[in-house]
C-alpha cells in the first residue's frame, strides 16, 4: 500500500495572520521587558548601595556601642581655604579615638563652555574640577577609605585644553547633617542618585556619655 | 485505515492562543503585588532603625522604667497584649531628657512593647480594628509580617519592643516622609 503523504501546505491567509499575532504578543511582551530591565538595574544600584551603607554603619556604631561614646567633636574639613566637608572626632570610654571624614566636593558638570557660568562659577566650583565624595573612619592615624560605589559616571572633557577629563559620578553625597546638641551624636549624610530616591542615606544616632 | 492528516484550524489556533494569554494574564495580575510587597520590606529591619531600637531598648530595660510596678508595662502586657512605650514614664529626669531628645534625633513615630512570642498580639490585631487602627495599617503589616517567635528567646527574653520610625528624606523638616520598622527582644529580669 503506498502511503499518500500530506502535501499541503499553509495558505499565505494563515501565515499573515500567524505572523500578525506572534507580532503582536513580541510588541506586548517588549515594554513589559524593557520595565523589568530598568527594574534590574535600579535593583543592583540599590543592592550596592545598601551593601556600603551596613558595613559603614556597622563598623561605626559597633565602636559606639561596645565602647561607649564619650564626647564627640565636629571640625570642619577644609581645602585650598574652602569647607570641603566635616571631621568628627568620637572619644570612647576606652580613652581611644575615631575620627569619621566625610568629604563633598561638587565637580563642573558643564558639557559645554557656554554652560560654565551657570553650573559652576556661579556656585564656586572650579571647571575643571571633577566629584570628589570620600567616606573616612577609623582609629586616629589609621583612617580606612570607604569609597562610594560607583553606579555611572560621566568623563567630560577638562576646559583648560589638557586633554585631562573631569569625572561626575551618579551617586553623590548631596547633603551632610551633623550635630552634637543635646548630648546627642547625630550624622545624616544623605546620599542622591538619579534613579533612586533619597531613602538611602546614612544616619548615626548615639547618646553622649549615656550608660 | 485512513489516517487523520488534518491539521489545526486557524480558530483552534486562536483558541488556544487566547487560553494561553488568559493564563500569563492571571499569572502576571497574581504575581505583581509581591514585587511591591518586596519593595515595602526594605524597610523592614534596615539597619538605621535597628541600632536605633537598640537605644530604646535600653531605655526600656533601665532601671528607670518601672516595669512591674502595679499597674504597669507587665500587667498591661498580660491583659491587653501590648503597651505604649512613653518616655515620660520614665522615672528619672535625666533619662526622660534623653529620651525625649533621642525620640525626636531618631525621628521615632511610635514604640510598644508585646511579649517575646507575637502569637497573642497578632490575634489582637486580627479580631480588634480599634487596636489595628490605632497602631495604623503600615505598623500593622510589619507586625503581621513578622514571624510568630513560638520559640523561646535564646537569651531568656519575654518581651519585644516594635518602633515605627517617621523619617523625613532630607535636613528639611517638610521633606517627603517615609518609614522604617524593626523589632528587638527586651530582657526584663
């Protein structure tokens, strides 16, 4: 017996509308991808940035807590004549010493020139200046750098011709808020990112002489 | 024997293309509350709200919380399954001093005290509204959120502190607000 095959093939009619359906899930399925791709992304700066702000607090407030935190003292942190950010010293009931740095130097985020006076003059920041946000702490004398984690920079292009470029990160301590009032040690550096909120931001709260 | 050699229809197509979508529709609708669950519990236990409890936890264990005292913290516990924690029930000046300069500095909202074990709370919260309300319905979703405790505390604690913090999102004080909760055991010998 000779078999008869299945010769027929689809008709151009069915092809279209097969081409026009899985057309029309892709084009369904693509912003639904893209959001889950941004989400990614916000997710790892986050993971990052939540992973910096535990080790730092911890070695801090472990000091305090197991120490006992005698007297603070705030100092400002200066560069080339300006305040650049704070120095805090934190005495323990040990007679040891910590000292906390957090430095704030806003680069000239001008792309352009025309730019320069705005951006940057008219709020003090040298052009050519590039980001500089730095995190200290440590015993007196052997400070350890907890450098920001870096979640996308810019490199532009110095303006004094040298071919050197100016570096503007996404994240940046955008304000620090320090006090001792009350007997009361209390630091907020606030930490800002484009993509994320300003919900991340360090905060150490210690009594003085409290036990 | 005649062999069947016809193939799908377009309408059996579209049938089962549309039953498919129906089914990642249900799927996707189930599944993206819990991404915003997630998203909430970052807030749950961060690490600010942790050392800052610790510091109400020591207000509370200190001498100058009267704990047992008839009528108080203890007996409260036992008959209503929480208390408010105030620093004006603080006994000494100083403490309540510090207290209240360190509940504003730390931005804290509200602090109670349940037993270690949350069973009993948590069906409070379940059965009365006037509880619920009260503690608001964020603080509520931390408490349900958290587990049971049914064991005992390893460090021989009977008591829990919970804090909900009111933190603003910068120095300003008319900032966004947004907040944080955590939970630590007490030991009160």
């Amino acid at each position: 017996m000779v078999k008869r095959l299945n010769n027929k093939g689809m008709t151009a009619i069915e092809i279209l509308i097969t081409f026009a359906i899985v057309v029309v899930i892709v084009v369904s399925m693509y912003n639904g991808i893209a959001d889950l791709k941004a989400k990614e992304t916000v997710s790892s700066y986050k993971l990052s940035l939540v992973t910096y702000k535990n080790l730092l607090t911890k070695d801090i407030q472990d000091d305090i807590i197991k120490n006992g935190l005698t007297a603070a003292t705030i100092d400002t942190l200066e560069q080339s004549g300006k305040p650049v950010g704070y120095r805090v010293t934190l005495t323990l009931r040990d007679g040891t010493r910590r000292i906390l740095e957090v430095k704030q130097i806003f680069g000239c985020a001008a792309v352009d020139s025309s730019e320069v006076a705005d951006l940057c003059t008219s709020r003090g920041i040298d052009a050519n200046q590039s980001d500089e946000f730095t995190i200290s702490y440590g015993p007196e004398g052997e400070l350890t750098d907890y450098p920001l984690p870096d979640l996308g920079h810019e490199e532009l292009e110095s303006f004094d011709g040298s071919g050197t470029k100016r570096i503007i990160y996404s994240l940046q301590i955008s304000e620090v808020k320090v006090s001792v009032a009350d007997s009361i040690f209390s630091i907020d550096i606030v930490l800002s990112h484009p993509d994320l909120d300003a919900r991340h931001s360090i905060n150490i709260v210690s009594p003085i002489n409290y036990y | 024997m005649k062999k069947n050699n016809k193939g799908f229809v377009l309408v059996e197509t579209l049938v089962v293309t549309v039953f498919v979508m129906a089914i990642f529709s249900v799927i996707y609708i189930n599944f993206y509350p819990l991404a915003g669950e997630y998203e909430r519990r970052e807030f749950y236990d961060d690490v600010d709200s942790k050392y800052n409890t610790y510091w109400i936890k020591t207000f509370i264990q200190g001498s100058s919380y009267d704990f047992y005292k008839s009528g108080g913290p203890a007996d409260t516990i036992s008959s209503n399954k929480y208390v408010v924690f105030k620093c004006d029930d603080l006994t000494s000046p100083e403490d309540l001093t510090f207290c209240k300069n360190m509940w504003s500095r730390m931005e804290v909202k509200q602090a109670i005290i349940t037993d270690y074990n949350l069973t009993d709370f948590k069906n409070v919260l379940q059965n009365n509204n006037t509880v619920a309300n009260s503690l608001g319905n964020m603080f509520t979703a931390y408490i349900e959120y958290l587990p049971f405790y049914s064991y005992s505390s390893l460090n021989g604690a009977q008591y829990r502190v919970l804090v909900e913090f009111e933190r603003h999102m910068n120095s300003d004080r008319n900032s966004e607000v947004y907040n944080t909760y955590s939970t630590m055991e007490i030991l009160r010998p």
